[in-house]
C-alpha cells in the first residue's frame, strides 16, 4: 500500500546507478581504471572517455561514500515529482555536464597556470540534480515543486561553495583535488535544463481561488441548497417580469405609424 503511493523507478533508478557506481569502485580497487583511465581530462581527446565513465569512478572510500547519498536522495526527488521527463534530464545532465567540465580550460585560478587533471566522481551529477530541482520549482511556480525546491535547497543549500575554488577559502598546502569545474559545470547544466524543460512534465494547477473576480450562482453548492429548503425567503424579493410578446408587437405598430 505505501508503494503505491511512490513511482517504482524513484526506487529502482537510484538502486541501479548506486550498484554501478559501488561496482566500479571495486574493479578500480581490483586493479581495473588505473591512472587516468575512464576520468575526464579536460581538452584532451582521450579524457571524452570520462564523460560516461568519470561519474562511477571514485577515488576513495570517504569519496563514494559522500556522494551515494545525495545521488539517492536527489534521483529519488527527480523521478518522484518529475516522471515525465526524468529520465531526459538524468540522461542530458549527465552527458552535458561532463562535456562542459571537458572544455572548460584547466587554469588554476589562483596561479594563472594550466593544471591538467584527471576528475573523476559523482559529484557533478549531484550539483546538476539538486540545481535542476531547485530551480525548475522556482520556474514552475508550482506550491508542491516549490515545496520541493525549498526541502533541496534547506539540506544542499551549502553545494553553491562548491562551484569555487577551495583555495579561495582558506590557504591549501598544496592545490585542492575536489573538482570546483565539475561543479560548476554540473550547476549551469542544471539550470540550463530547469529553463528548458520548465513547461513539460506537470502543469501548475489553478484553483478557483486564484481568480478573485470570478463567481458562478450555479457553482455555489452551498447557496443552491439554501434556495431549495428556504423558497419562502425568496417570496417578497423583487421578481423577473415576464416578458408579454403582445406588448412588443404594440410597439413595433406604433414606431412604424
């Protein structure tokens, strides 16, 4: 009874892509995607491999970790309030992102230097998640996807530090291995499809409330059933008066003479 109430692929689409995920991390543990293989190299044509491959590969424990539960919790969301074209944006985000955390040039923002990178993680698809629900609620103007929007932003309202360096926020030993790139690309993408996808799945819903110039007699229930059990109210009110067609036709004669 309480499954019926969710949609099966909000469960089953998390389930698969944690399994991809957890499972890749054990071939890399096995020997499997070593080096740079399988990771997004920014402007190297062998890095394009990483745009499918980057966001099941994990470089630790604490990083699949970190990101398995946002990815749970954020696919859910997608495929719960946004049946319709979930799978679009599942898919479009997760190819879009990585080909934008690809071009984008790897300068290290602070030295002015290239710095290529191998980036690997799930955490561009988890920027693109919550910053498509987020903002495709805001869009919508829809009170349940807003309600959804404000639930996203309340608990990963911290991820918009993450589209900048970290070493704009404190002095790093040595230059930060987390991805700001692929955060900032996963947000813009995110965003990108909330504006272009704003008026398909599910239309916002105006209630009769929202019009406060409209009223129908006929709609009033409440007012309908007063008249019937209370007729003798309505006896002394001014009535309709009948029309007499023998009247019209006296005028009729008297504007022709």
């Amino acid at each position: 009874m309480f499954l019926k109430t969710f949609h099966l692929k909000s469960f089953l689409v998390p389930i698969a892509l944690l399994s991809l995920m957890w499972i890749f991390f054990l071939l890399q543990n096995l020997g499997f995607f070593g080096g740079c293989s399988g990771a997004i190299i920014p402007l190297v044509p062998d890095g394009l491999s990483g745009v499918i491959f980057a966001p099941l590969l994990h470089g630790s424990l604490d990083h699949i970790i970190g990101n398995s539960m946002p990815i749970a919790i954020l696919l859910f969301l997608l495929f719960e309030f946004y049946p319709k074209i979930a799978l679009k944006i599942f898919l479009i985000g997760w190819i879009a992102s990585g080909l934008l955390v690809w071009m984008l040039p790897p300068i290290d923002i602070i030295t002015g230097q290239w710095n290529y990178s191998c980036i690997i993680g799930a955490s561009g698809l988890v920027y693109m998640l919550a910053f498509f629900i987020f903002f495709s609620g805001v869009f919508r103007w829809n009170m349940k996807l807003l309600t959804v929007s404000l639930v996203v932003a309340l608990y990963y309202g911290s991820l918009i530090w993450g589209i900048f360096p970290e070493e704009f926020f404190s002095n790093l030993p040595e230059p930060s291995r987390i991805s700001w790139q692929s955060h900032l690309a996963g947000s813009i993408t995110g965003i990108i499809l909330a504006l272009i996808f704003r008026k398909q799945g599910e239309k916002k819903i105006k209630y009769i409330w929202e019009y406060p110039e409209y009223y129908n007699e006929r709609d009033d229930k409440m007012w309908q059933e007063y008249i019937q059990n209370h007729p003798e109210d309505f006896e002394d009110l001014p009535q309709l008066k009948q029309h007499n067609i023998w009247e019209y036709l006296d005028e009729i004669r008297k504007n022709e003479k």
